[in-house]
C-alpha cells in the first residue's frame, strides 16, 4: 500500500476512497496523528491482500454508517472478523437504495454542505454514537470480539 502524499489517500486496489485522517491541523495550531483515524467508501468487494493490508495498518475498530439493508446486500469482510471491532452504526433512517429516504433526497437535492448539516440536526444520536464509538477505541476501552 502507497499512501499519496498529497491528500492522504490510502492507494489499495479494491478500495477507491480510503483516506488517513493524519496531519489535518487543529484549531489550536497542532496536527492531527496518522494511523488513528481512517475514513473510507464502502468495504464490501475489498480484497484478502487488501484486507491484510489494512490489518497491518492498523485497523482495530470498524464504524460502519450505512443502513442494515445495505449490509445485508454487500457485506464486509469485518463484520466477523476476529482482529476487528465492527460496528453499525446507520446515518440512514430507511434503505438509501430507496427514493423515499430522507438523507437521500437530501443528499441529491443540496450541496455536500447542507447534507452534513440536515445529518446534525436529524441524527444526533447516532453521530452522538459515532463519536462515542471513536473515543472508546482511542482509550483502549473497545476490544475486539
């Protein structure tokens, strides 16, 4: 695995948009540390060697935000993996494959912007659970099953 050193993409063959959240500056003047925290697009067609790859990184915590319905039509190698803390945590309030969600009609009808602020107002708790699932395995305090 490459990282580019431009935008912290993390270069693997199966996963189109994995990015290191490294080196990001704060509001207090300092930088954020890399191999802490990873942002991807979704996992479900990712690789063994890929997989791997991730594992070395390492990746110990999973947050998936996508809906059940669209984990059960793609799954992801970590939801049962023995190295990894898979969680589900869904930003969705029904399927986004469907016309009727929300977030969706959100997303296609706003700029990025605006969707980031509808998912603040409309679903605090589970980025409230998002959040809480960051710190828990920052502090050691979430262990894999």
């Amino acid at each position: 695995m490459i990282m580019n050193p431009d935008d912290n993409r993390l270069v693997l063959s199966t996963l189109l948009n994995a990015r290191d959240l490294g080196g990001l500056w704060t509001a207090f003047g300092k930088q954020t540390a890399f191999r802490k925290f990873v942002r991807s697009d979704e996992p479900s067609v990712l690789s063994d060697d890929d997989l791997a790859v991730l594992l070395a990184y390492p990746i110990r915590t999973v947050i998936d935000l996508r809906s059940a319905e669209e984990i059960s039509r793609r799954q992801t190698p970590f939801i049962n993996h023995p190295a990894i803390l898979y969680r589900n945590i869904s930003i969705f309030e029904s399927d986004p494959d469907g016309d009727d969600d929300p977030t969706v009609q959100v997303a296609l009808q706003h700029s990025l912007g605006e969707l980031y602020i509808y998912l603040l107002q409309t679903r605090k708790e589970q980025l409230a659970e998002v959040f809480r699932a960051i710190i828990d395995a920052q502090i050691g305090r979430a262990s894999c099953r």
